[in-house]
C-alpha cells in the first residue's frame, strides 16, 4: 500500500511524485517505457547530446525556472540569441518576424516590419481594430476566433496560424486563449485593444526578459535532477510497468495491483492508445558549412501553410539559438525541423527544407549527421473520468510552463485533501 500511485513517468508525473514525496507521502510511480521524461529526452545526433523533444520553456509565470533553481540548475538557465526568428509566407521571400508582436498578432499593424507581410489594405484592417470596444470579442474560445474577429483573416493566416502551427503543433482554432496567451484578455480590456494588449504584454515580457529560455546543456537535464531528487526521497520508480487499467484506489499491471490513491499523468491509459494525438514529427541536421555561421535567418523560421516548395512546418538554426550549443557544436551547425507527417527519405527532404528556408545551398556532402524523432501531442481530455485526477499536456495544455504550473497545482490540491 502506497499513499499515491502516479501513472506516468513524462515531466508531469515527475514533479507531482517529488511534490507529493516532499510532502511528506509515499509514493509509487508507473511507467510504461524503459526511461523517465516522455518527450523530454536526449540523443545523439553528430557527435553531440541534443534535446530530442522540447529545447526551450516559456518564461511566464517563473514555474519552470522555479522548478529548475529547486533542481540545482538555476545558475544554468540562459535566454536564447535575442535576434528572433524569420517567417516563410506561402507565397514570397521570407521576413523577419515582426518586432512587437505576440504568437504573431501585431502590436502595429502599419508598422514597416508589418504590412509588407500582410499587404497595405489588410494592415489598415488591423489597424482600425483600436476603434472597437475592448470587450469585443474577449470572450473567444481560441486564438484563431479573437484574431479573425478582431484583425481580420489576413493577419490570421499570414502571421498567426504559421507562428502558433511552429510553435505549437496545432491549428489556431483549436488552442484556447488562455493556454497559449495568458493574460491577453485581461490586457485587451485593460488597454481597449488588441494591438494595445500585444504591446503591454510586450513591455511585461521586456522587464522580465526573453519570453523564452534554456537549460545549458538541454532541457533534458531537469528530468536527470528529477529522477535524482525522487530516488533520494525514496519514491519507488518502476520502468516498464504497462498499466492497463486504473481505479481511483489502485492500477493494475499486468495481473499485479498496486494500491494506492491514483493520479494519471499518461493520457494514453484513459483513451486506450499510446499514439492518439497530434503527431510531430522532427529532423535534426548536423551540417557542417560555414555560409550558416551569419545566422542568415536568425533563430529559426516559420512557415506558412502551402509555402510553395516547403514541406517542413519550421526550423530552428539551434546553434544559433543557444550559444552554449555553438561552442558544443565546434563550428558545426544543428538544425531542427519539424513536419506534421513523415516522408520518404526524410534526410534528403530536411536538407533540401533547409536549404530553402535558410537561404544557403546546403550539399548533401556537408550533411554530416541525420536524426529522426517522432512523438504525439495528446488530444485534450475533458472531464475527469470515475474521479481520477489527471495531469499533463492534455490537460494543462502545450508547453513546460503548462504542464509544471497544473502538476504543482494538483499536487498541492491532493496534498491539502490528504490533511484535510
């Protein structure tokens, strides 16, 4: 007997057993694969230890960072290269992306960085948004409603969907607002606009610094700390243990019951199978040419859906990105691009996505190293089945930031029903 059982060894099923091992609770963890972390994991690729799944977490709130500094690793949280990322419309070169804004809504639409991207007219569509009430509209269920509403279908499609298809893996009519932009309603009926929320919310981001950082050394070193911390508060840690099923007062593996108050941190056990989801597929290049050293993209590009000739979704120059990761990398360079499907030969389609986007004319000669991850965003549960708590992205939503903040929350909930 065990006080909590967590289904689930991904970054939520982590940091709810250490949370709950600190206060004070036994606890025992289930996982199905043979290491911790889901998608936070690391490989080889060249040479060089990379993040296989996320590279990077969203500052806001301090959760991450304050989970990190817990670790013993917060002296080595760095932000990334501040010269931003470049977007690829569907037709036309691509551009830098546009200074003041957020998830691509402009902060001003006439701006010079702007309307060579959406055009002229479009852009003055945007503009007159200032003229409507700021409640007009707050009450959107997703991104992609307040935006269209608000700004109209050309900012949606030209800078909205193509920055939250690269940075989110899903479509902006499927991401609630205030997953993917907390605070934004709260700033448009503040300010009494939308472009006048982008801008405030900008300045916050300013003061607290990038909106975005790393780990030195890859996001994959708060599962090692985790692990270490859990086997250190004497949690049992069971790999490769396949629950198939739950009740609220035990799991059962294999014909083994383990009893126990239960917390499902693995989606897959209530929908039934392991791959239902978004899927992401991602390509990592280790290349070696020195045209790349200018960084002639900056951080990375987005691209819109239908780019002519473009099959990945974006790309991240990640050594010019993370100057950590350059110094690693010894004049090497590591690109990362991500597809919603896989392909033939992917190898060959990453360098040649690359060679478009970037600009330079990658040979197939100076591809020194090829990776090939793929992974499922869970879809979004709704409701809690037979009262079982649940946590994780498809309940918290995408992102560390998400996902760390719900699993704290929870954790602190079940720790305050435990006392009560």
């Amino acid at each position: 007997m065990t006080d909590f059982v967590v289904v689930g060894g991904g970054i939520a099923g982590l940091v709810l057993a250490r949370r709950l091992a600190l206060g004070g609770k036994t606890v025992t963890l289930l996982e199905a694969s043979d290491h911790l972390g889901g998608t936070v994991t690391r490989h080889e690729v060249g040479g060089i230890d990379l993040d296989a799944g996320a590279e990077s977490f969203a500052t806001r709130g301090g959760t991450v960072a304050a989970l990190a500094t817990a670790l013993g690793l917060g002296g080595e949280i760095v932000e990334p290269n501040p010269a931003g990322a470049w977007l690829q419309p569907a037709v036309g070169p691509a551009f830098r992306l546009p200074e003041n804004s957020l998830l691509g809504i402009p902060g001003s639409p006439l701006a010079t960085d702007v309307t060579p991207i959406i055009g002229t007219r479009a852009a003055w569509r945007a503009y007159s948004e200032i003229f409507l009430p700021g409640t007009y509209a707050a009450n959107s269920k997703t991104i992609g409603e307040l935006v269209r509403k608000r700004m109209g279908g050309d900012v949606l499609d030209k800078l909205v969907r193509p920055v939250v298809r690269g940075v989110h893996s899903a479509d902006v009519d499927n991401l609630p607002v205030d997953r993917v932009a907390p605070g934004l309603r709260g700033a448009m009926r503040r300010t009494g606009s939308l472009s006048h929320a982008v801008l405030d919310l900008r300045m916050t981001l300013a003061r607290a610094g990038s909106a975005v950082a790393g780990i030195r050394g890859g996001i994959a070193r708060l599962v090692d700390e985790l692990e270490a911390d859990l086997v250190r508060f004497g949690v049992d840690l069971r790999l490769n243990a396949r629950v198939t099923s739950v009740e609220p007062d035990r799991a059962m593996v294999d014909s083994s019951r383990v009893d126990g108050r239960v917390v499902v941190a693995a989606p897959s056990i209530l929908r039934g199978k392991a791959d239902s989801g978004t899927r992401v597929v991602l390509a990592t290049l280790v290349v070696d040419e020195p045209s790349l050293d200018a960084a002639p993209r900056g951080t990375g590009v987005l691209v819109a859906e239908g780019a002519e000739g473009i099959r990945a979704k974006a790309l991240t120059h990640a050594t010019a990105k993370w100057e950590w990761l350059a110094r690693r990398a010894n004049g090497k360079h590591v690109l990362r691009l991500s597809y919603d499907d896989d392909h033939e030969n992917l190898a060959e389609v990453a360098r040649e996505d690359a060679s478009r986007l970037l600009g330079v004319r990658l040979a197939t000669s100076t591809v020194l190293d090829f990776a090939r991850v793929e992974w499922y965003r869970p879809k979004v549960v709704d409701g809690t089945p037979d009262e079982i708590p649940l946590a994780g992205e498809s309940i918290a939503g995408t992102g560390l930031a998400s996902v760390v903040a719900q699993a704290e929350s929870l954790a602190g909930s079940l720790l305050g029903d435990a006392e009560g």
